[in-house]
C-alpha cells in the first residue's frame, strides 16, 4: 500500500454537547504543533445536547486547508450518526467506531477499526465515574494518534494549552489518551495508507478562532464601548473582549478605560455604541444577520447624523433564523444598502483571522475618520473554527481620531464652525464632543433634516446639498479603507473575485485549474467596499470573471453590476449555498462550468461600449462555442 | 448659539456659575399655544438656572414626537441627541459613558416610551443610567394627529378613534417594578411643583423618571379626558409639598413648612430635598409604600403627584463600570493601545 503522508482528512462525528471539542481540537493543535498545515471546521446543529455534530480536519503538507468533501478517516461515536458516517468514507478510507454501537459495517473497500472505549475508560481506576464520557473522547483521539502518527508531546503541548496549565484535568485526559493508544498499539494492524510526518511549515505561526482575532484587534483599536446582545456565532467575540480587555488594558490605578454593556436586544445594542461613538468612544457592537435586521433603523440614523461606530456581522446564513450554525456570505448586498432612504455603507471583508485581527483596529481609524458606520464582514467558519495564522502585528499606524475640535481648537477658530460644514472641501466635517467646555462647542444632532450647524431644516436645497455629500463621502472612503490582495497570473485571461474565508479553497481550485484544466487565473480577493482603483484595473484587464461568494444570489456580483455597468458582461457568478465552509470543488467546477474558453484580448472593445443600463439590467451570459475544458458544461452555458 | 460667555462679566442677574437665564434657553418652541410641553421647557429652564448648573456640564436627548422635539427649546449651550422613536434610552446609555461626569436630560413622551420604546425604557430603569428621563405625557400621539397612546385611560373618547378599548400603562408603576431609583409624578399644570420636582430628579445620582402629565390642547383635552388641564385640576392628589435646597444652603423653611410631618431626603450631590407630607406618613423611599400609593391613586382616579419613590444608595450605570477619572472621550492613545510588547503577550496566548 503506499503511503500517504500529511495529505488526508478526517471527519468525528459525535453527539452535540458530548465534550467531544476539547478532544478534537487536540488533535487539530497536535497536528499543528507537528508544523504540518491543517484546519478544524465544527459542523455543528443549533442545539445544546444531543444531535448530531460533525468535526473535519484537513491536513494538507501543500498548505490547502479549505474544507474537502472527501472523508478519509471517519471517526464514529454516534449511534444516530453511524450509517451516514460509514456511507461516507472515502474508498480506501479508514473507519474508526465505538465498539459498544452495535450497528452492521457493509463496507468491504475501508480499513474498519472496531475501538472499546468504554472497557478502556471503566479499566481506569484514576478516572471518576461521572467523568467517563467526557475523558472517553480521549481513548479515540489515542487511538486515532497511534494509527496515524501522532507526536504525543505535541498532545501534551495541546492539553496543557487547553486546561491553561492544570495539572489534574491534564493527566486525567492524557492518560485516558494513552490507554487509548495502548490499546491500539496491542490489538489494531495498520490496514490504510494514512501517516502523519512532522515537518516544519507552521513554525511561528499561532492558531486562533476569527472572533478571538477580531476582539483583540478591536482592544488593540483602543476600543471603548462594545454594546452587544447574545448571537450564534457573534457570541464569542464580546466573550473575548470580556477575557481580554482586563488583561491588555490593565492600569495601575485599577481603573477601567472601557465599558462592555449586554444590552436588551439588538437596536439597544447598537444604540448604545452609537452613543457612545457620538460622545467620542471608539464604540461597537458584534452580531450575526438577524441582529443586523434589529439594527437596521439605528444603522441609518448613523449613516445620516454621522456618527462613527463599528458593527461586526459574523454571518450565518438566512433568511430568517435561516440555519442558525451555518456559515454564509449571505449579508453583503443587505449590509451595503442597509436603512430605508438613500444609503450605502462602508463595509471591510477580513478574509482571515489575521485580517480579523487587523481590521480589529483599522476599522475604528475608518469610522473615526469617515465619521459613519463601519461594518465588519466575518462569518461562522471565520468566526468560530480554529485557524492557523501569522502571528498578529502590532498596529502599523498611530490612531486615527478623525476631525475633532476640542476646547483649543474652537478658541483658536474662534468658535466659528458647523457640524456639518464641509470647510476641507472633502466631505468630511467636525464635529464636536459632549464635555468640550468651549459655550460654543455643543450642536444638536438628529435624524432629521439638518443644516450645516445641524439646526432642523425641510429646505430642499439644504437636504440635496447635504445627501450630495454624503454621497461624495463614500467616494472618499476609498482612500482609507484596506486594498484588495492579488494572487495568481495577472496575464491569465480569467479573474477570480472572492471575499473572506473563501481565500483557501479558492487557491486549490486555482492550482487544480492550472494543473487539471490548463486554465490560468489571477485571484483577487476584494477586502472593502467600496472598491477601490486596484479593483477597477484588476475588471479592466481581465476578460472574463468569476465572482466566488457563499450565498444564493451572488450579491458581490450585484453590487459590481452596479459599480461597473460597463462590464457587466464579463462577470459570471459562482455562488453556492450550502451553508458549509468553501471547498475548491464546487470553486472549480463552477467556474469549469461557465468558462468560456480562452478569449482573445481583441474582445475587450465591443462589450466595453455596451451601455450601462442595459448591461446592468440584463447580465449576458455568452454562449460560447467550444472551449476545451468545458465538457461537463456543454450545454449548460447559458445557465446564470 | 448665546452671545453670554460665563467669563464675560457678571450681569446682575447671574446665578453662581455666572450665568443668566438666557443662557438656558433654546430655540422658539414650535409646539402648539398652550402645550404642556412648553410649560415643562419653561420650568426646565427655570431649575436649571436656579440650580447653577453648567449647560455644558448637560446633555439632552429625546426620541420621537412631540415631547421629543422639545430640546430644542431650552438648553442651547448643552450637545443634545434627538434620536429615534423610542430609541433615546439606548443612546443615552452609550453617550454617558463618554464623559460620566456629565448628566443626561432626556424628554420623552407616551408614545415613545409606553409603546415603541417601553422594552428600551425599563432596560434604562434596571441600569439605573444617570439622567432625568421626562415623559411628557398626554395620552395620545400628536404629531401624527391623535391617535391613542398606550398611556390613554379606557373609554376615551378620541374624534377620530372612537373609544379606545384598551387599560392604560401606568408610567410611574413601570419605572417602580424596573428597579428605578427616582419616580415622580407632576402636572404640568402646576409648574411650581414640576420645578422643585426636576432640581431634586436632577440632583439624584441615577435615574430620575418624571411621568407629567402634560395635556395636548389640539387632540386630548376634553374636560373628562385624564390627560386634560380641566381633569387634571380637579383631580390632582399631591403627596406633599416639595422643596429643594441647594448643597451648602441653610434650611429655611416657610412658616406653614414648618407645621406637619417633615421629610428630608439627602441627595447625592449635597442638597436636600424637604417634602412636607399631605398623605401624613407617607415614606418616599418605601418602594412597598410607592407601589401601594399607586395602586391606590388608579383605584381612585386620583392624579397623584410628588416624589413617588426615591432611593439613594444605588450607584449609577457608569459608577459600576470604574471608569477612569479623567472622562472616556478625552483618553489619547497612550491610554488606549496596549503597549508594543504586548502584542507578543497575545501571540503567546494564542495556540
């Protein structure tokens, strides 16, 4: 049998609520530790005990750790889940199972190994009873460590991290881990091709969940105020400011310089850091798409009255409660035209946990400076899974407070200003903060039509004057917010624009492309709206692009259709759904399936001049002829 | 914007922090002749100047409606945040974080805070945030042309509406059950008592719910209407008579003061506030006593007024949180940003 070696993955299905986590993630950061690439996905109901759950682990030596649709080694612990679990297993696969389910294995073509976790965990007199199902997790991870390869120092290392250090939870586990792998080492023969060897590719690098990354980014920021109401998978990020903030902002005189407030729902969370980035914090709040709908009024009265404040959307997917523990792409174009009137929003899209880190702070410099709403696309995989990262940086820029005048700053203009006096000429005006002492300091702020000074207006011109600006200030946002990041061929005829997780397994859909198909591309993975100049010539020098997105109705595509009318026609969409974390193959097939072979540059010109209603409108999609590596597609082409 | 600076001068008239009443004052009212909301702006105006309170030191905020454009009209020199219905609690809760050494004045009405608002403004109860929350209220909505609040009594008659069918949200009763630490009732119609009831919500430390009934001459003030001048003067129950004396101000006491059963509760900032009782024993920081009075008040139909409840020993929102002495919105980076080193610290604790 020949063996393959740090290329594989590996699926523990259990019951939710079961303890399995802590044993899964060892395995993740045990592998980790080994310097071998390799991410962990929870696929996980929404429910406390008892339904299924699902772990997948890739590991891959060439660094692609998007999720795969292939189970090499599946783990069976749930007597719900078994049959599926065991359909599952890739031919050739391995399959571990819980002796004590007494369920038919019908495959002949997987290497089965039957585990008796629970005569391993009763031999154990040093395990409590009470404790037997939690630590039995541990026999399969001892198990599945012995076959494969596992470092166990490295389980050590895992351990000690996870039970910060206590020495009585850590032997409890370890040893159950150990008898587990005993056992194997006794009584299994290796009958399936999968090792792990340790190499060297993670080396500096940490492993850390997006919401983790964001909340430290965010205190890093200077955050101030979060105001925030309870929300898988948003949850986690005001967890962790509350973990985080006393220990990174300690001072010595025991004084806080921030306030984390759960509030009563939604539009109270966003009220709240909408005050307070009003009164001068740096101030926001973290939700998922049903809290964003709550948030909606307060999103506009911010956009309109100007305030700066950062809302971070770990989506899920919808509509509605949707499915409540999935990952999506689903709340850009929702986000972008968010409030009733004219509006669209400033939105950065970190595409992973060091950018979640980043644009922790960095989004706070945006908001300050633009003085509006800076919303902050996450999702679940993002969110909530481990991942491995470059270590955070320390903030590359001092802090951007934006236009504010202070006691000094009026006296010196002799207090003649206005809160909405645009006097740089860059749509960006001051404005002032509760406390500022100066008698001329205060204005009054409102929803409601305004003046320059902010006074109540209905007057026509004032309003138009005023939206103009606004509207112009969006153009001006596009020199503070973070560029996109290019990968790939930029003389490749195809252009690939993605947004956030998909990065992964947008980059093994790329390399399949080019090894499989012979179909170059270059890669842009957008990280703001609006765009900026980098996106426009990445449009202008590609002839065809796949714009990659998880949601149903390929909503970056919309909002590029109304960005570039006049290239509507290049764009073709390839969205998926399923709200699971991307993975190359539907990136792959679905680009195979709309790729309308290599076109000669000479094509540019005519679609260009197609005019920009009518494009937008109607999104073509040409019928090509031909085109070699489309097979599977003839036919389909003219699908959307 | 006043011309009067508080170092230009003392004019004749000017209170302790140098200023005259007119640098309390806001812009021209545009609410109907004869609402009760101006005369509340009026009184507003009145304690504060009185009080010697910096304008600057105040921030307004209101909601939706009526009640809610009346910032406008007094206050000029304070920020204000008019807000969105229903929604003023939450902005004030943010905003007061940014400097907690200021106060929130927060007007509202009965339709923003017993419909729209009511989940928004019991949260703000519970925190106990540190403003006066005024609710101007008049039992029905007017800026959309008179409709039924949910403060309206059952049985009022409304030209358009016909009878209104529903019980009636008792503001005071609400804020009681929500843990609020000041609740008070006045009318609108009897400004002198409003006046001493706003100085002492303002000098509590907390928040201060003040339900005034505050009769809408254009849609709900029928001579039987509950919310109406006329029904309000012939119904009005005072608990006692109200006086506030200001931190470090001798005791004097007006000679029919003198004789019945007095009460002095100390406010936080130093002042005193003297009821003297009408319902003899009446003990305001009885929450029992409070609630039982309420109850009586709406078996009744007595429009009963005074200082309902108060209780001076809780801390308020931001005293809870520790902040730093020097105001939130004033720390600079060097505050704010962990140090260089720190970022390793992270690294270190990540996996």
């Amino acid at each position: 049998m020949t063996k393959i070696v740090n290329d594989f993955s590996i699926t523990v299905g259990t019951k939710n609520g079961s303890g399995s986590s802590t044993a899964n993630n060892t395995i993740l950061r045990a592998i980790f530790k080994m310097g071998i690439p390799v991410s962990g996905k929870n696929l996980f109901p929404s429910n406390i005990q008892g339904l299924p759950t699902w772990y997948t682990i890739r590991v891959n030596k060439d660094g692609f750790i998007g999720r795969t649709e292939t189970n090499d080694i599946v783990i069976a612990m749930n007597p719900d889940s078994f049959s599926r679990d065991l359909a599952s297993v890739t031919p050739g696969g391995a399959f571990f199972h819980a002796d004590d389910i007494k369920q038919p294995v019908t495959r002949g073509d997987v290497a089965v190994y039957p585990m008796p976790i629970k005569a391993i965990v009763k031999n154990d007199p040093n395990i409590p009873t009470d404790y037997r199902d939690l630590v039995g997790n541990m026999v399969y991870v001892g198990v599945l460590a012995q076959m494969i390869g596992m470092d166990f120092d490295k389980i050590l290392a895992a351990l000690t991290f996870h039970f910060k250090g206590k020495q009585k939870p850590i032997d409890m586990n370890f040893n159950a881990l150990k008898a587990g792998a005993d056992w194997a080492k006794a009584n299994l023969e290796k009958k399936d091709p999968f090792h792990l060897e340790p190499m060297d590719k993670t080396e500096g690098m940490i492993m850390a969940d997006g919401n983790t990354a964001a909340a430290l980014g965010s205190i890093f920021g200077g955050v101030q105020f979060a105001g925030w109401y309870p929300i898988t998978p948003a949850t986690s990020l005001a967890e962790a400011l509350n973990d985080y903030l006393p220990i990174l902002r300690k001072r010595e005189d025991g004084k806080h310089t921030y306030a984390v407030v759960q509030a009563e729902d939604e539009l109270a969370a966003l009220g709240m850091a909408i005050g307070a980035g009003w009164a001068g914090l740096r101030a926001m709040t973290s939700t998922s798409g049903p809290g964003l709908s709550l948030m909606t009024e307060f999103a506009g009265l911010a956009y309109y009255a100007e305030v700066p404040v950062v809302i971070w959307d770990v989506q899920r997917i919808g509509p509605s409660t949707g499915l409540p523990t999935r990952t999506s792409q689903g709340d850009l174009s929702f986000t972008y035209f968010i409030g009733h009137g004219d509006s669209h929003s400033v939105i950065l899209l970190p595409g992973d946990v060091y950018e979640c880190f980043e644009f922790g702070w960095k989004s706070f410099d945006v908001a300050e400076r633009l003085q509006t709403p800076v919303f902050v696309l996450s999702d679940l995989d993002m969110g909530m899974n481990q991942w491995m990262s470059r270590p955070f940086d320390y903030p590359e820029a001092p802090m951007d407070r934006g236009k504010v005048l202070w006691e000094k700053d009026l006296e010196e203009i002799k207090g003649n200003w206005g809160r909405y006096l645009d006097k740089d000429g860059d749509a960006l005006t001051y404005r002032t903060l509760p406390g500022n002492k100066h008698p001329l300091s205060s204005y009054f702020t409102r929803g409601t039509g305004h003046d320059e000074h902010a006074k109540y207006t209905e007057d026509s011109g004032v309003y138009i004057k005023n939206m103009e600006r606004l509207a112009r200030k969006q153009i001006a946002a596009k020199q503070y917010v973070p560029p996109p990041v290019l990968h790939g061929n930029p003389k490749a005829s195809i252009g690939i624009i993605a947004y956030g997780s998909t990065e992964n397994a947008i980059f093994e859909a790329q390399k399949q492309l080019e090894k499989e198909h012979g179909i170059q591309s270059e890669f842009l993975r957008v990280r703001a709206v609006p765009f900026t100049k980098e996106v426009d010539e990445f449009i202008e020098r590609h002839d065809q692009i796949f714009v990659v997105e998880m949601n149903r109705d390929s909503q970056m595509l919309q909002i590029l259709y109304t960005e570039y009318p006049q290239y509507a026609t290049k764009f073709k969409a390839v969205a998926y759904h399923d709200g699971l974390p991307a993975a190359a193959k539907w990136i792959r097939e679905g680009i195979l399936e709309k790729h309308g072979g290599q076109k000669a540059a000479s094509s540019k010109q005519p679609r260009a001049k197609k005019t920009a209603s009518k494009a937008a409108a109607k999104p073509r999609v040409r019928k090509e002829a031909g085109g070699a590596s489309t097979k599977k597609s003839a036919g389909k082409s003219k699908r959307k | 914007m006043t011309e009067t600076l508080p170092m230009a001068g003392a004019p004749a008239n000017a209170n302790t922090v140098g200023l005259t009443k007119n640098d309390y004052r806001g812009f021209p009212s545009t609410l109907c002749q004869g609402c009760g909301h101006n005369s509340i702006s009026n009184q507003i105006v009145s304690a504060l100047y009185e009080m010697s309170v910096l304008p600057e030191d105040v921030i307004k905020f209101s909601g939706i409606g009526c009640s809610s454009k009346s910032p406008t009209y007094f206050m000029n020199r304070s920020f204000g945040f008019n807000s969105l219905h229903g929604r003023m609690p939450s902005i004030a809760t943010g905003a007061l974080f940014g400097d907690a050494h200021m106060k929130g004045i927060g007007v509202s009405g009965d339709g923003d805070s017993a419909s729209i608002g009511m989940g928004q403004f019991k949260h703000a109860m519970r925190r106990n945030v540190n403003m006066v929350y005024i609710v101007e209220n008049n039992g029905v909505y007017g800026l959309t042309k008179g409709q039924f609040s949910a403060t309206a009594e059952k049985g009022l008659h409304l030209k358009k509406q016909g009878d209104n069918p529903y019980m009636p949200v008792d503001i005071c009763m609400e804020a009681l059950i929500s843990n609020a630490t000041f609740v008070a009732r006045s009318f609108a119609g009897n400004p002198k008592q409003v006046k001493e009831i706003l100085k002492a919500a303002y000098a509590h430390k907390g928040i201060a719910v003040l339900d005034i009934i505050s009769p809408c001459v254009t849609f709900n003030n029928q001579e039987n209407a509950y919310h109406s001048y006329a029904w309000g003067k012939d119904h009005e129950e005072p608990l006692h008579e109200i006086s506030y004396i200001a931190p470090r101000s001798e005791i004097m006491l007006e000679q029919e003061m003198n004789e019945g059963d007095i009460r002095e509760v100390a406010m936080h900032d130093g002042s005193t506030v003297i009821l003297k009782n009408l319902e003899k024993g009446y003990d305001p920081t009885n929450r029992y006593q409070a609630l039982h009075a309420l109850e009586e008040a709406q078996q009744n139909n007595w429009l009963l007024t005074g200082i309902i409840y108060v209780n001076t020993t809780k801390p308020a929102l931001t005293d809870i949180y520790n902040l730093a002495d020097t105001p939130l919105n004033r720390l600079t980076e060097a505050d704010l940003r962990p140090e260089r080193a720190m970022i390793d610290k992270v690294n270190a604790l990540m996996f």
